[in-house]
C-alpha cells in the first residue's frame, strides 16, 4: 500500500506548523519523490511564514524608497 508524505521541510516553514495535516489528501498533490511504496508530496495548503515581510518590495537592492 503506497503512504503519502508531504515534504517535511515545507511544514517546518509553514504557518500551520502547529495544525494537525493529517486530513489533507496528500494522495492528490504533486510527486516530490517515489521511494519504494513512499511517496513525498509538495504540499498544496503550504503557507510561508513570514511571507508578507519577504516581498516587500523597498527593501530589495535597486528597489522602492
């Protein structure tokens, strides 16, 4: 029986860090890795922390302000 995984790196990064996934159908997103009869996925409900602060655009070099 094939078991979905999503990318663990993603969720360390996410604002749902602390919610439980295990309802998501991970069966139905995107292939990151085939390991045997594992499966890693990208998850499709990830959110980036912090995510606002990254593209503001006046703090990039050459940008804005």
């Amino acid at each position: 029986m094939t078991q979905y995984y999503p990318k663990a790196g993603r969720c360390r990064g996410c604002e749902k860090v602390s919610a439980n996934c295990s309802s998501l159908d991970f069966a139905s997103m995107p292939v990151h890795r085939r390991d045997g009869a594992d499966v890693v996925v990208i998850c499709t409900e990830f959110r980036q922390v912090n995510r606002a602060d990254s593209l503001k655009e006046h703090v990039r070099r050459g940008r804005g302000a």
